[in-house]
C-alpha cells in the first residue's frame, strides 16, 4: 500500500481500472464454467432417464417376442411335429406349420422369417427370409445375435436373429432338448424406439451389438458400420453415455454435440462480452472525464501554484470547470486577494509606522532645538517676571509666566495629553495674543466637560489659532475673534472645530491647500511640511498618521467672512502603544 500512495494519480486510478476489468473477466470465465458443468449434469441426468425410457420400450419388446415365441414353439403342433421321428408324417404336417408359422408372422410386423432345426441342426421347416445356415450348436437359451448383412436378402436390409431352444414338454427328461428356432427380426423397429430418446436436434441415439455394430440409430446418419466408443469418449466436442442391455450385450449409445447444447449458454457468453465491452467503454469515458475535469485542472492548478511565486502580482488561476476543481481554484484567487490585500494593509501600516517614526524623531530634533539650554530659558523668564514684580508691571509679568508656560508644555516629551491640557495651552497663548493686540483679538472656548479627560495627540488646537490669528485676523480692521467648541458627534468620536471671522481665503487658495493636505503621504509633502512647520499640513499628517482613517480634518473659508477648520478622531486611548513603538 505504501508503494501505491507513491505512484501518480493516473497510474493509481489506471492500476484500479485494470484490476477491476480482469475480476470482471475473471467472473465472466468462472461464470460460464460453472453455467456450462450445470447445464452438461443436467443434460446427463435428463439423457439417462432417457436411456431408461428407451431400455424399457427395448425389455418390452424382448418380452413380446419371449411371448410369441414361447406361444409358437410350445404349441401342439409345434410340440408334436417336434417330437415324431416319422419322415411321412413330419410331410403331413408341413403345412400345417406353415399356416402356425404364418400366424406367428403377422403379430409382429419386423419379424421377417422363422426357421425351425431339428437337433441335429438340419432344417426341417421356415418361412419367409432365412438366414441360409444350419444351427451349429445346442442353444441353451433365447440368444440374439449381432447385426447381419444377407446379400441375398439384399432387399430386407440388415437384420438380427432370435434364437429360441425348443425342449419335449412331454417328456419325463429334463430339459429334453428337440431343436432351435431361429426368428429373422428387422431392425426398424429400433428406429421408432430410439426416435423418441432424441434430445437435440443435432444428437445421436445409437443401438450398437455385441461387436459394436449399429443396429439401429436415429440423428445424422452414420457414415460408418462399427461405433469406436472410447474414440467418441475422448472427444471434448460431445457428451458421450452408455448404457448396457442385459438381455443382449447390446448397448444403448448417446452422443450430444457440446455446441448444441451450450447455444443457450452461447447467448449468455456473448451477453457477458458485451457487458464486458459496456463496462471497458464506460471506464475509459470515466478515465477520459477523470484526465480532463479533475487531473488536468489539478495539474494546472499545480503548476500556476509552481510558477505563482516567480510571477506574483495580479496573476490569477484561469477558472475553466465549475466543478469542485472550479470551486477550490476560485477560493484559491479569493485566498491569493486577501493575501495580496494583507500584504499591502502591512506595507501601508509599516509604511505609516516607519513615518511616524520619522515624524518623532522630527519632533524630538524640534524639541531639542528649542530645549537648548532650557534651564537658562526659564531663569531669564522667572528674571524678567521678578524684575515686573520689582517694578510693579503686572502685564509684563503675565506675559513671561504664560510664554514660560507654553515654553514648558511644548518641549515635555509625551505624545498625548488630555484636552484639558490642550485647552490650558490655549489659553496661555490668548493671554499673550490678547496683550499684544491690547484686546483686539481675543480667543473663546466652549467644551464638554465630560471630555476634559480624554486623551488626545498634543499641539493640534494651538497652531490652529495661530495660524487664524496671523493669517486671518491680523489681516482685519476690525476686532476678531476666534472660537474654539470642543463636542462629542458620536459615541467614540470627539471633534474640534476652530471658526474665526477673520479675513479667510479665495476658492484657489482654499482648493491648493486642500490638495497639499491630500497628498500628505507622498514624498513631496515631506519638504513642504518641513518649509511649513507645525502648521496645517503638520496637523493633518500627525493625525493620520496616529489615528488613521479614522481621523479627518476638513477646511471651510470664504473670503472676508472667515474660516472654519473641523478635526475629528476617535476618543480612544492609544498613547501607551503608540509610545512604545
């Protein structure tokens, strides 16, 4: 079995359907054996209750004419012309044996002749056919001889004898033997009775003698006189059976042609052929439909699997058959999709990490540049607050201790910080906004208090402002505000939304800016995000970046009314993850 599961599938299924056709022809064989022994047993068995039939009809004639001889030869005529030694009155009584004789003949249409012999075995009376010799012996009993041939007789044919001792009844002797009476039988009698032992239409009944010499037959027509059982025997193209009669040493001989009998049997062989045929051809479509619907595909299937890796790509498996091949090959372009799909998810996040690796280490260039000696940094603030102190100038004094907040809040480290915080960093930079401008311009907000603790991506609200204030207000004549609403839109989603009435922008202008935040993944953005700073590229991409698509930014202006800029990402918190990547 181990050798088999090695072998290919076609030599696999090939093996099995040429193991099947030689049990099936292996079956036709011992079927048709078996049906011809079954049919030859049943052939001999009816062929020797023939025989039987024959044998009986045969003794019932030897009994008749045991019968007629013993009612001729014992009659008183008969005993008495037998017994006289008188030449004259044997004469007398010659045609009185003659009529007795001529009775005799007429009970039994084959009986051809009847001769009587004295003792001595000289003839002394007969009539009709004879044989034309004299009894050289002392029959003891009723004796049948062998088929004869007379060519004085010629006219009768061939033909047997009876033999029948005559013994004086009337005599004290035992057995007191007087002569021998011999009856010239025909042979067609036999014709009738072996006519009806006749099984086919090509089988022979025979009745051969002592010598083996037809007596009588019924069937093809012998073209010989002396039958070579053990010849018959030997041939396997007949069944041969014998049978002996007891009475005469003559045997009873049928001979049945096996073709004959096995023609029934003929029909069956050539049925079985063509089944045999059916079957061979129905395999070999089943082979034909194996090769082209299942092993050809799967050796397809196979190779685009071989050559799958060398090609890649968009490269598909053609579907041809819909069958379960077709299914298994369409599932195996859905797996290769997914794959393919997979494969790009990975490369776009690894593509995203690898930026917002950059992107950190940007901001840490960024926040080292403006750490410069930070401890300098606040001590000439804190100076510069105690000197206002000193000097009683209260605004100076705000102005350094909210650039020193700011200073503080931009160079810490952590990526995320609540909304609080975002807002307290706001509003540390209206204060300073609000003293240069002498309150011209000044910075509202309004947030849901249930979201001051959710954690979001630090420096997004800040330079929106900044970029209101000197892009948009600072442009007007007129006092300006910008206002800040921090809201919950959906159950995770938290928006900003930034709206100043300031100068705003043209449709051109609006739609470059827009394109330049589209395009924040490609190479060129990376310069103009350098030569812009924190502003509103810088936003946009630290926003896809940390939070995907699920983030988004959208900018709205028209010119003299103002601008409205929306941020929207998930209230999920992610800082810890993100910073331990």
């Amino acid at each position: 079995m181990g050798r088999f599961g090695k072998l290919s599938l076609i030599r696999q299924v090939l093996y099995l359907i040429l193991i099947m056709l030689i049990i099936l022809l292996i079956s036709f064989v011992i079927s048709n054996n078996i049906a011809g022994r079954i049919i030859e047993r049943k052939v001999t068995d009816s062929v020797s209750k023939i025989l039987l039939q024959v044998e009986e009809k045969t003794l019932s004639f030897y009994s008749d004419m045991e019968g007629i001889s013993t009612s001729l030869l014992y009659s008183p005529t008969v005993q008495t012309y037998m017994s006289s030694t008188d030449t004259l009155s044997m004469i007398l009584m010659n045609s009185e044996i003659i009529s007795v004789f001529s009775n005799t003949i007429t009970l039994k249409e084959n009986i051809r002749g009847i001769q009587l012999f004295n003792k001595e075995g000289t003839l002394i009376a007969n009539i009709g056919a004879g044989t034309g010799e004299s009894v050289k012996y002392q029959v003891e009993s009723i004796e049948y001889s062998g088929v004869l041939t007379n060519p004085d007789l010629a006219y009768m044919g061939p033909y047997y004898t009876i033999s029948v001792p005559v013994y004086n009844l009337k005599s004290n002797i035992p057995r007191d033997y007087r002569g021998t009476s011999v009856f010239v039988m025909d042979v067609n009698n036999y014709n009738n009775i072996l006519k009806s032992g006749k099984i086919t239409k090509n089988s022979r009944l025979l009745l051969l003698d002592q010598q083996n010499k037809i007596v009588a037959s019924e069937g093809n027509s012998p073209d010989f006189d002396i039958f070579h059982i053990e010849d018959w025997k030997n041939d396997k193209r007949y069944i041969v059976q014998t049978m002996m009669l007891s009475r005469t040493g003559w045997k009873l001989i049928s001979v049945i042609p096996k073709d004959e009998l096995l023609q029934e049997l003929a029909v069956v062989q050539r049925l079985n052929i063509a089944t045999y045929i059916i079957m061979f051809s129905i395999l070999c479509l089943f082979l034909f439909i194996f090769y082209n619907r299942i092993l050809k595909p799967v050796r397809a299937l196979m190779e685009f699997m071989k050559s799958y890796p060398k090609k890649g790509g968009e490269n598909r498996f053609n579907v041809v058959h819909h069958n379960e091949i077709g299914v298994l090959a369409v599932n195996l372009n859905k797996m290769l999709d997914e794959i393919d799909t997979l494969s790009k998810e990975i490369q776009l996040t690894q593509k995203q990490m690898y930026e917002i690796e950059i992107t950190k280490k940007q901001m840490e260039i960024s926040a080292f540049r403006n750490q410069i000696n930070p401890h300098f940094l606040y001590n000439t603030l804190e100076c510069i607050r105690a000197i206002a102190f000193y000097y009683k100038v209260q605004e100076i004094a705000d102005i350094s201790t909210s650039l020193s907040n700011m200073f503080r809040y931009s160079v810490k480290g952590n990526d995320f910080v609540t909304i609080q915080d975002e807002i307290s960093h706001v509003k540390e930079y209206a204060k300073i906004i609000e003293f240069r401008f002498m309150g011209r311009m000044q910075v509202a907000i309004e947030a849901d208090e249930d979201l001051l603790e959710v954690r979001t991506l630090k420096m997004l609200l800040q330079p929106i402002v900044e970029n209101a204030v000197f892009h948009g207000l600072e442009k007007k004549i007129d006092n300006g505000l910008v206002l800040i609403t921090v809201q919950k839109i959906a159950q995770n989603q938290v928006q900003y939304v930034i709206r100043d009435n300031g100068y705003g922008m043209e449709d051109k202008q609006l739609e470059e800016l827009l394109n330049c935040l589209r395009q924040f993944d490609t190479p060129s953005y990376s310069k103009n995000d350098a030569k812009l700073g924190i502003g509103l590229s810088n936003i946009y991409r630290r926003i896809k970046l940390f939070y995907g698509d699920e983030a988004e930014m959208t900018i709205q202006s028209k010119l003299h009314l103002g601008t409205t800029i929306s941020i929207t990402f998930p209230a999920q918190d992610h800082s810890e993850q993100l910073e331990d990547k």
